[in-house]
C-alpha cells in the first residue's frame, strides 16, 4: 500500500467516525 492510498483510507476513517460521534451526540440530545 502506497502513502497515497494509505492517507486517503486513515482520511476516509476520520470521516466515518467524526460523522458516527456527531450523529451520536444528536441524537443522545435529541431523544
């Protein structure tokens, strides 16, 4: 696995987890 490849896969991951945390806090505020 090339740099490249490797620092758009960690990229895609901090993505998916800061998109679950922050629909987890919604909603934890929401219901």
């Amino acid at each position: 696995m090339n740099s490249l490849s490797f620092s758009h896969f960690l990229y895609l991951e901090v993505e998916i987890l800061k998109s679950e945390f922050i629909n987890g806090k919604y909603y934890n505020k929401t219901y």
